[in-house]
C-alpha cells in the first residue's frame, strides 16, 4: 500500500490515525547493526598479569619484542585474519609467583592460566 501525504495539518491528522489503524510502523525501518569486524577477521588481546617483571613475554603471531624488565600487568592488542589458526602467549616472569596470562577473543575470554602457574595460555582454532 502506498500513502501519499500532504504538507498540511488536515492530511496528517488524517493520515497518522489511518496509518496506525491499519499497524503500520511510523518508524524507519530497522537496520542491521554493523559488524565490529570484517567478515573473517577477529579481534585479540594477549594478557599477562601478576607482580613484578618478566624476562621475557612472547606472543603468536608475533607482536613484537616485549624486552626484559617490562612490569606486569601487560596487554597487546591486534586484529587477526583468517590466515591465523593458533593464538599463544608465552610470559616468563622474573619473580615467585610467575604471571598469569589470557588470551580474548573478540571480546570472550579463550585461553586462561592462572599466577603461579606455567604462564603459558595457548588457543587453537576449530
């Protein structure tokens, strides 16, 4: 059904009553939210957590040189594609109790290992 409505006050008064009689939506209609990421692609963000300092933090894929001496808590974030098929984070801590670590993907945690224990978190795609 197409309506076609005037510029005065007489049409719409008219018309609106009419429209909503008949359940019609006055409203936009809905549009899909967007995709926080492209088709394929995820978000991740590898953590390690605990006091102190690490020797060393490394991640896969790479996300470069995390060196000696950095202080706990630690966050990287980067945006995958769908090449990737391993998400792993390695940190070797300094002090007694070693770190923690996680690993977030698109917002959900997927890997988790707790201070003190090995400091190692690894997720494999399915």
């Amino acid at each position: 059904m197409i309506l076609t409505l005037h510029k005065t006050r007489l049409a719409a008064s008219i018309v609106v009553p009419l429209i909503g009689a008949l359940g019609l939506a006055l409203s936009a209609p809905a549009v899909a939210e967007p995709l926080p990421y492209a088709p394929g692609t995820h978000h991740v963000v590898f953590s390690a957590f605990g006091s102190g300092e690490v020797f060393s933090i490394v991640t896969d894929p790479d996300t470069g040189l995390v060196p000696d001496h950095t202080p706990l808590p630690f966050t990287q974030a980067i945006d995958i594609g769908p090449d990737v098929t391993m998400l792993q984070v390695v940190a070797t801590g300094r002090d007694v109790p070693g770190p923690g670590c996680s690993i977030t993907l698109d917002d959900a945690v997927v890997a988790f290992a707790p201070i003190g224990g090995s400091g190692h978190c690894i997720y494999t795609f399915p």
